[in-house]
C-alpha cells in the first residue's frame, strides 16, 4: 500500500456532500468515486496487492462502523441529557406559576412510610 494512500481516497466525497448539503452541488453518487479511484489502480495492481487492498479497506470498514456506532450513542446520551434538562426547567417553571400540574415536587418528609419502604427493598 505503499504506492498509493487509500485513507485519503473518501476525502473528496465527503467534501462533495458536504458541498452538497449547502446546495452547491447536486446527485452525488457514492459509486461514481469508487470507480474513479479503482479504475487507476485495478489495472496497475498485481492480484497479492489487490487482496492487500481488500485486507486494508475491511479493517478501515470496521473500524468506521465501530466509530460510528460509539458517536452516535455519545450523542444520544448528549441529546438524553438536554432533553430532561428542558424538562426539568418546564417543570421548574410550571411549579412556580402554581398552574394545575398533576405533578407536584415533594420533600422525602412528605413521602408516606410504605413507599420509602418499597425503594429501600428494590436497592
């Protein structure tokens, strides 16, 4: 792999759909790159540097789908967290209009014996 740096070979697509997403450019296949970078080296590499090339693309593969994975469950937790932070700051600000929530903030003092019970037993 050392005639040619295939890590850099989804560069141009990824620049391209981001272009795209601002609206300067339109249709971007994904297989038309594929094709553009295969084409040089399919007819240039032996058959031991094309199973290198496979090897190499598997393991890039692998390791982007795991990344992916992890970011987008790092962003779940991001969007859990806000989410029941904005609902925290809406039920803040219901309780301090008095309004008819059926829900109302209480002091442990308050809870009735059984239920803290019942927590202490589920622990």
């Amino acid at each position: 792999m050392t005639n040619f740096d295939i890590y850099n070979w989804p560069k141009n697509y990824v620049e391209d759909c981001f272009a795209q997403e601002n609206e300067k450019l339109e249709n971007i296949f994904i297989d038309d790159y594929i094709m553009k970078d295969l084409e040089f080296f399919a007819s240039e590499l032996e058959e031991h540097e094309l199973e290198q090339l496979l090897s190499t693309v598997t393991k890039l593969a692998s390791y982007f789908s795991r990344l992916r994975i992890s970011v987008d469950e790092i962003l779940g937790v991001k969007i859990l967290n806000r989410l029941l932070d904005e609902a925290d700051e809406e039920f803040e600000s219901n309780l301090d209009q008095n309004s008819k929530n059926p829900f109302k903030k209480i002091n442990k003092s308050q809870v009735p014996e059984e239920i803290i019970k019942q927590f202490e037993e589920e622990e």
